[in-house]
C-alpha cells in the first residue's frame, strides 16, 4: 500500500449540442500531486461524433484538445494557464463549463503508477 499515490482524474466529454446536454465520451485527464503528474489522453470517436451532429469539425476539435494537452505538459503553447503549477493546471482544465468540451465531475483514486492508470481509465472510459 505505501507505493501507491492518489490520483485524481476528470472525463472529457464532447457536448455536440450544449443546449441539448447529450455527450460521448473522448478522453481521460489524470492528475497526481505526488508523483507531478498532469496528463490527457483523449480520441475522438469520429462515427459518434456525426451521429451526435454534423456540423461539428473533427479537426477544431482535435486542436482545442491539442491545446489542453500543451496545457497539461506545461508548453509555452499553453499560454499563460501552461505556467501554472501542476495542481492549478487541473483544476483550470476539470472547472465546469458550458461548451463543447467539459470535463466531468472529478474522481479520484489510489494507483502505483499514473500513467498506466491513465491508460486504464482511458479503456474503461472512452474505447
């Protein structure tokens, strides 16, 4: 038990049509304060996402999580949130918001290795 961590991890949800408050799941953020772990691992199911809507564009999409992940590794391509520290980092990403990428309700756990947890999570989760 002494060589697990807590971890905390968040889904990403697409919400195609935010007014109507349906979503698929694309993605898993997973955060580690121990071990400084920040890290998303997403895929957008491209058949679910012209089912949900066809007026979205895989490729916008892509870029934001992009973006997110730049965020995660602390890039300068994260702009002024990629300086944060790690823990403030997740929790700029997991806040609630009403666009089309959310982020669920954060869930947190124990693990002996984050990044296989991530991979995980991201099987349960979203394949």
């Amino acid at each position: 038990m002494q060589d697990k961590v807590t971890y905390e991890y968040a889904i990403i949800r697409i919400v195609p049509k935010v007014e109507r408050e349906e979503f698929f799941n694309a993605g898993v953020l997973l955060f580690s304060k121990r071990k400084n772990f920040l890290e998303i691992k997403y895929k957008i199911d491209q058949n679910k996402l012209e089912a949900f809507s066809g007026d979205l564009d895989l490729t916008m999409l892509n870029n934001h999580l992009k973006a997110w992940e730049d965020i995660c590794k602390g890039s300068p391509k994260g702009g002024c949130i990629g300086e944060f520290e790690v823990s403030d980092r997740f929790r700029w990403l997991a806040a609630p918001r009403s666009t089309i990428i959310q982020s669920s309700k954060t869930h947190s756990g124990l693990c002996s290795d984050p990044q296989e947890e991530l991979e995980l999570l991201f099987k349960a989760f979203v394949l």
